[in-house]
C-alpha cells in the first residue's frame, strides 16, 4: 500500500507556483513536471496537507495494528526530500512523543477547573503534534487489551532502535551507541526453515505498557546522528529502523507478531545539501540505491538508482536474492517488501515547484512500490531465496506499461542525486 502525504506551503516557498495536488477521489496525484503538462498518478492513498490525526486514520496504519495482532509482519517506511514531512510525519516531535492520549487530567477538586482545563489543552496540542508511531503504540495496547478481555492469549511486546549508518549497524538503546568506539552489529540470515534476515545482539526491552514502549521509542529517536547543513538543521545521517515483537506468552519472540518503523535518511546532492560528511552519504545513497534496484525488480520496472532518474532503458535490475544481500538496509526490508507480511510505503513531497525534480524522483519511486503485491505463502520458495514473479489472479497488478511510461515521464532527465532527510518541518 502506497500513501502520499503532500505538506503545506512553507513561508520561504510563498510565489512559487504549486506542481502537486489531489484529485477529489482522494487516491490520484496530478504532477506538473519540469517537462510541463499535467500527469494523473493513481495511488491508494493521497493526502493534502491534512493533520496528523488524519494521516493515522486515513493511511491504513490501524489496519497494520491488527495484522500484527493476527501473527504478521507489519511495516511502515518513509522516503522523502529533505524538508517534505518524513520523520514529521512518522514520529512528530521529540518532546511530544511520550504523551498519552488518553492521559486526562482528574478534577478531584483540589485543583480549580481552570487549571484541568489548560493541562488537557496542553496534552491535546502535544498529541495533535505526535506522529504514526506513538500514535499506533497507544492503538496497539488498546488492541492488545481488548483482544484479553475477549478471551484472546495474551501478549508480550519487545522493542528494539537501531541505527544504519556508514553500513554499519548500532543498537541505539545501548549507552553509547552514537560514539566511535560503540559496538557494530550485522545482519544474518535466519536459521531455516525462516526467510529474511535479522540482527543478533540487538537489545530487546520488554514493554508491557503504551508509556513504557514510547519511552524506549524516545531513548532510540534522541540517539539519532543528526548533522544540519543548507538544506535541513536537522538532517538524519542513517536509516532509523523501530521494531516491536509481539509474543504469545510462553513462546518465543515474534511468534504473535511484528510491527516495523524505518524512517530512511534520504539521497542527498552533495552541491546542494553543503554537506562534509561525504562518506556517510555516499553510503546512504548506495543503500537507497540498492533498495530502488529491489523495488525495480520486484515491480517490474526499470530503475536507475534511488529514484533519482536515469533513461528509461536502464540495465535489467539483478536477481532479487542478489539485490537484497547487496546492502543491510535491503536486507533488513527483505521480509517487508516480498515476504507475506504486509507493508505502507509513506511518500512524503513538496508541492513547491522549486522542489520539482525532487518531487517526481519520489513520486517514481512510490509508483513502482504500488505495482509490487503482496504474495502470498506458496509463492516463497523456502530453499533458493528467489521470489516468483505470480500474482493473485483476484488482484491484478497495475499496468505494467503505465508503471514504466510514469516512471520515465517523471524522470525528465538525469538527475545525480535527490535529496531527501530531515528539515525542521517534521
């Protein structure tokens, strides 16, 4: 499931003309490129500068709540520029995050009932910022609680952050974890008769309440490596990755269950974004790479990097079980993208025109994600880790022509890199 979440004019961007609207369907884009014309794009979902009550209610993410709670893998990831709404819209503010929405003030009459009255306008303005993730942590426990009440096993949650960074990995609950010396983990693959792959070593904490879990959400996010340069005070410098394993009491982590948050640092142009630390974003740019290459193959579509552009005759991408093992961040997704869970790619744009190139780097890449369907268990094959390319008879997937001629006519021409992160906006 694909959503485009369109933010809102920002001051500096006052004059230029807008390039990205919604139809009144509510799931078709009209984009006006640098080519000019307009492009009708159908997605599931496309949001214009709607609050962040409504993404979480109009994106599908509560319907992934309750998929995790049946026993699947259930993912959301971000990808955007710089400044479009990604981690806005995905954690909101750092220091709104632990807030509960249901924590409201008591008038026991020791207090006036001004004073309840100003501490729930200061909780509903905190909550009104908070992004999906604390959003679907609070659902989850509501879920969680009323499967027992209805008779259902109980459930633990584990929860773990972790940070790719210079194709590293770092556990960002443990204390340290942004430092030079701090401990590097990897990725293996699952013992069989599993597919995909997972990260030993990793801190799981036990959470057994919505304020505990946000805690650890907020110990993860503040642990970030953040850098500012032109183009964002605040930019990610690794893909942010949050995980919580559901599991049925007495059996083993994850066996009721698993919901995964990435929030992927963006392709960055280095003449643009005046940025140092060269090495770090030629990794993340090769990461995004990899990943554009796999959602390419897996949708059938031409790719030539990280959404960024390329001629419309780009190389066939290599086998999907060759892409995945080509970058962590691949194999981390591996299970999200072609496994038998399910997964809501959140596309965040700008609809300034100064953004354009930008804009339809992303809209390229969202595109191609729709055209990948979920399949289904005995379209995995257990033993070469390659995916066949069936699909569901009862659902078709999108044309593949249209995939491809969208992809080639936003790409109007090529681009070296996009760039996307973080920006004070979200």
């Amino acid at each position: 499931r694909v959503v485009v979440r369109i933010r809102p004019e920002l001051e500096h961007e006052a004059g230029d003309a807008m390039t990205a609207s919604v139809l009144e369907d509510g799931t078709t884009m009209r984009f006006r490129g640098s080519g000019g014309g307009d492009q009708l794009l159908p997605f599931d979902t496309v949001l214009d500068s709607v609050s962040q009550a409504s993404l979480f209610s109009k994106s599908g993410v509560k319907a992934l709540v309750h998929k995790a709670c049946e026993g699947h893998t259930a993912t959301v990831f971000t990808f955007g520029q710089t400044g479009a709404g990604k981690t806005y819209s995905l954690l909101g503010p750092l220091e709104y995050m632990c807030q509960l929405a249901a924590d409201i003030a008591v008038h026991d009459g020791n207090l006036p009932s001004s004073c309840c009255t100003l501490m729930d306008s200061a909780r509903l303005a905190k909550v009104c910022e908070q992004g999906l993730v604390p959003r679907a942590v609070q659902f989850l426990f509501e879920v969680l609680s009323s499967g027992v009440k209805d008779g259902g096993a109980s459930c633990t949650a584990q929860a773990s952050c972790m940070e790719i960074y210079n194709e590293c990995i770092f556990d960002l609950l443990q204390t340290g974890s942004v430092s030079s010396t701090a401990p590097k983990l990897d990725v293996h693959q699952r013992p069989a008769p599993e597919r995909g792959f997972h990260v030993p070593g990793l801190t799981q904490v036990e959470c057994s309440t919505p304020e505990a879990l946000l805690q650890v959400l907020r110990q993860g996010v503040a642990a970030r490596r953040v850098a500012g340069h032109a183009m964002s005070r605040e930019s990610s410098r690794g893909h942010f990755v949050f995980t919580i394993e559901l599991s049925l009491v007495g059996e083993r982590p994850g066996s009721g269950g698993r919901l995964i948050f990435a929030d992927l640092a963006g392709s960055e142009r280095l003449k643009s974004a005046q940025v140092v630390q060269h090495l770090a974003m030629s990794h993340h740019n090769k990461s995004l790479m990899m990943l554009s290459s796999c959602v390419a193959a897996l949708s059938g579509c031409p790719s030539a990097g990280p959404a960024t552009g390329g001629s419309a005759t780009a190389p066939v991408p290599a086998p999907v079980n060759v892409v995945f093992r080509n970058s962590k961040l691949t194999k981390v997704l591996m299970e999200s993208l072609c496994g038998k869970g399910y997964t809501l790619v959140l596309a965040a744009i700008s609809p300034a025109e100064r953004h354009a190139e930008e804009t339809a780097s992303t809209l390229a890449f969202a595109f191609r994600c729709s055209n990948i369907l979920r399949q289904t268990p005995e379209e995995l094959s257990s033993t070469s880790g390659a995916v066949e390319q069936r699909r569901p008879r009862t659902l078709p997937k999108r044309q593949p022509q249209r995939a491809s001629s969208c992809c080639a006519q936003l790409r109007h021409r090529n681009i070296e890199g996009s760039t996307y992160g973080r920006s004070p906006w979200h």
